[in-house]
C-alpha cells in the first residue's frame, strides 16, 4: 500500500501525550503550547472550541499535515494489486477533536490524559493525488511526555523536532476504528479497529487487529480478489525491532533486525498469539484458515520455558469454473486425485535455560489423504545458536555474497543432538506420486516404482565408499524399500550414547557406528484390506 497514511499518520500519532488533572487556567496554558489557544495559530484551524476544567473539544478541526516534510520510504515497496492511496500533501480534517486532562509539568510540557478524534477524513490538496482515506474514531490514552513534546511541534507553526527515542514513547491504549481506503481503481482495505494497551519500553500488554478486509482487482487475471482477516491478538509483543529501524543506514537496520530475530531463536517475541478466520480468494483458488493459536510459558526471569501451538486446520482449495487460476491448479490436484488440500498440525515444545536443551515433544503436519510428517527432537546449544547468528554478516547475506548453506551449517554446527525422530505415515501420496510421474513421462506406474525401489537399494554400497556403517544404510535401504512398496509408516531416530554435532558426523563418518548412534529405520506396512 502506498505511503497509506503518510502525512496523516503524523496527524494520527497525535494521540499521544500522558498527564491528568488540572484546572482551566492551566489547561489553557496547555492549549497554547499545543498551538490550540485560537484557530490558525499552529497548523490546526477549527471552527468551534469549548474549554470545561481540563477538558477540551474542538469542531470542524484541520490539521494541514501537508505543510509538513513528506516521510521518506526509501523501503517502500509497490505491487499492481495494492491500494494505491497517496497520502503524501493531505490535510486532515476532524469533525470532533477533545481532549480530557490538559495540564502542563514541571518542564513546560502540555499534557493530556485522553485525546479522541471523531469523524477523520483525509483531504487531498494535490490535484494529482489520487485515492480516499477515513476513519471513524481515534484515541490515545495517557502517552509520555516526551512524545507530547513532539506532538506539539506538529501543531505549532515551527519546524517539527525528530521523534523521540523508541525507548521513551509510552501510552497505556491506542485505537482506530473503521479505517477505510479506496484507491482510484476501486481497489479497497478495511480494518474494523486497531488497539495497542499498556506500551511501554518497546513491549505492548496487548495488540489487537479486527475486520480486516482487502478487495482488489489482479492485473493478470482481471479478477476481483478479496483478503479477509477475523482478528489477531498478540499479547505481551517485544517491539524491539523500532529500535533497528532508528538506524541511520538501510544496512544498519538490516543488521540490527537481524540480531534482533537471531538474539533467543526459541523466543517468538511476543506470549500468545491467536488468529481468527483468515480467508484469501482469487479467479478460482481459495485459501481458508479458521483459526491458529501460540502460547509461549515463561519463568520468572521472562525466559520461555514451553511453546504450545495447539491443532489447526487450513484448506486449499481450486475451481476450475471459478477463474484463470482455478483453470490451471485443479487439474494439478486432480492429478493427485484432490478436489481440495486439507492441511493439520500441532506443535509443543520446552526449554530449560539452565541446561540450554530445548525438547520439541509433538511436532506434525499432515495433508489429508496424503501424508502426516511428525518429528521429535532433543537438542542442546540453543543459546550458542543465537550468538552465532546475531554475528552473522546480515549485509552480505542480503546480497548474496555469503553462501546461506554454509552460513546456516556454521550455525547449526555449534548444536549438540540428544536424539532425533522423524515419522513419515502414507496416506495415499505415494501411490499418487508414483501415477503422476508415470504419466508425465509415459511409464507404467509399477515399472517405476521398481526402478525407484532399485536405486534405494543400492544405498548400502555407495555409502560404504564414504565409509558409513554398512548397518545403517543396509537398515535404512530396507525401511524405504519398504515403505515403497508397501505403504505404511516409515520411522527414522536417531538416540545416541552420547550427544552428537554436525562436525562430528561429518568430519569423520568412519567414527560413527549403528550402536554409537542409536540408529534406527523401520516401516510399518499399512495393513491390506
């Protein structure tokens, strides 16, 4: 979306400055300092005021955000299907705007316990602008100072100072309800109501995002597409990343967002997270995804100690009838003999800061009528893993100069392995692939799967020239024979006597043994009707 909300999130972020109490002398000490004594004396005109206590409303307000230095976006990204709004030179114009609490502190700063705007609408004063913005309500309550500082700059008449530092930006709530953008193609974004409570030293209590709706017509097919989002809600979110973006330079906020995401690999950022009814539909394919769920348990010390992602359901889904893109994905399903992709999975994991061992307990994905992929694992170094990575040359890694394999095993190599297990149930996309395939290159289905069940079979002798243990690749090229052949559940672990590193398993394969590694391949033969 583009610059969506440029000048006016200026004006938007007026919501933010703390205090209460007072009286009316002081509150029109606070009046002027915002530049609201009179009509026009800062960059705000208004055609009514009433001043109660310390208490404050204003009708037919404009704010004339286009007097203000545009934002640069240097990072700004467009595509052919977004709304394109430019908000670049608008004004802002406020049916009702009132503030609760006017005072000024010891340092001259006007502060406000509430401020709420009614009725916002984005006014276009370039002729070449294109696209309509509105909201309905705004507020903000009890922000810091420092922030009130700046916000007064906006108001007045002068040169508006830089934002404050992240650390000391601070509100206890924040809403916008019924935001509403229309570009000059017809193509429309909706959210119902934005909120943020209890923000404080770059972490928010709570976040917020309801009725989001996003209509849109794709260049490629002509279709109207549609993006629709029930609500998400994240609890105690760690918004260290503003942080990264005050850097100076795009590379310094490449690399500060990147220690920042590497800094505790098994720390999401936030302590629960809850999304409901996301749907995505366009020229024939849809995408559903009811509901999905991430809570993370953390001790006294704020470290997480277990993640939970409970059950979830997504479909994907193709209309041949529907549009272009329905055309070309159903026969591609029907191929495999799909009408639609049914996707589940669940997670759970712990982790104990004092041994540095993170133990994922459940971990699965599963493809209805396909496949179900389940993984265990025991791993230690989690800490380590995030050293390293914080240190990684993120710079070089966006431009591709730093191999991402080799950077990814350096990583990986300071991990130490307790035990592994992968299971692989077939659910029919075995026999399917093997269809598929024959099809494609005019082979008869079974010819293939012997060709395949041939190689597999010659494992063992080309992992004896690397000098792996003859009893493990011998036992693994009998597992997926098998599992070939016969369907079932192929099951792959790995319990060694003692924990193991990439390094070790690499540097020398000749060292690792069967009985060492705790090696272990079987399948289990789907039972035959």
């Amino acid at each position: 979306m583009k610059k969506l909300l440029l000048s006016g999130t200026a004006a938007i972020l007026l919501a933010s400055c703390g205090g209460s109490g007072g009286n009316a002398k002081e509150a029109e000490a606070a009046l002027e300092l915002l530049s609201l004594k009179e009509s026009g004396m800062g960059r705000v005109d208004f055609a009514e005021k009433d001043v109660s206590g310390s208490d404050a409303t204003f009708k037919d307000v404009t704010i004339r955000t286009s007097e203000l230095e545009p934002v640069e976006d240097d990072m700004d990204m467009e595509t052919d299907d977004s709304v394109d709004v430019d908000m670049e030179g608008a004004d802002l114009n406020i049916e009702t705007l009132s503030f609760s609490g006017l005072e000024v502190d010891d340092a001259g700063i006007a502060l406000f316990s509430t401020m709420k705007m009614k009725g916002l609408t984005a006014v276009q004063t370039d002729e070449d602008a294109t696209g309509d913005l509105t909201a309905s309500d705004l507020t903000l309550e009890e922000p810091s100072p420092e922030l009130a500082a700046w916000i007064a700059g906006i108001l007045g008449a002068g040169e508006v100072t830089d934002m404050p530092a992240t650390e000391a930006v601070s509100f206890e709530g924040f809403s916008l309800s019924n935001l509403s953008a229309v570009d000059d193609e017809e193509n429309r974004f909706g959210i119902g109501k934005i909120s943020v409570k209890d923000y404080e030293q770059l972490k928010a209590g709570e976040m917020s995002l309801e009725d989001m709706n996003l209509s849109f017509i794709d260049t490629d097919s002509d279709a109207e597409g549609s993006f629709k989002l029930g609500s998400i809600k994240v609890d105690g979110a760690k918004m260290d990343f503003l942080k990264a973006l005050e850097e100076d330079t795009e590379e310094g906020i490449v690399s500060g967002v990147t220690q920042i995401a590497y800094g505790n690999p098994i720390d999401p950022g936030f302590d629960d997270f809850a999304l409901e009814d996301l749907s995505f539909d366009l020229a024939g394919v849809s995408f559903l995804l009811p509901s999905m769920n991430y809570k993370v348990d953390r001790n006294s010390d704020g470290v997480p100690t277990k993640m939970t992602m409970p059950k979830f359901t997504a479909t994907f889904s193709a209309d041949a009838e529907g549009g272009l893109y329905g055309q070309q994905v159903a026969p591609m399903l029907a191929a495999f003999g799909y009408e639609e992709v049914k996707i589940t999975g669940e997670a759970e994991s712990t982790y104990d800061p004092e041994t540095d061992i993170a133990d994922s307990t459940k971990n699965y994905i599963e493809v209805e009528n396909a496949f179900r992929l389940s993984t265990t694992s025991k791993v230690g170094g989690v800490q380590k893993l995030g050293e390293v990575m914080q240190n990684m040359d993120a710079e070089a890694f966006s431009e591709g100069s730093q191999d991402p394999t080799s950077m990814m095993m350096e990583a990986y190599s300071v991990l130490d392995f307790y035990n592994l297990s992968l299971s692989l149930e077939d659910q029919g996309v075995v026999d399917n692939a093997f269809t598929l395939v024959a099809a494609q290159q005019g082979a008869d289905p079974a010819q293939l799967r012997a060709q395949v069940v041939g190689m597999v079979s010659a494992l063992p002798a080309i992992a004896q020239g690397f000098g792996i243990d003859p009893a493990i690749s011998t036992e693994l090229s009998t597992a997926l024979s098998s599992f070939l052949t016969q369907s079932g559940t192929l099951t792959i672990t790995m319990n060694p006597e003692e924990p193991v590193t990439l390094p070790m398993l690499m540097s020398d394969p000749t060292a690792i043994t069967k009985q060492s590694l705790g090696f272990s391949a079987v399948n289990d033969p789907a039972e035959t009707e």
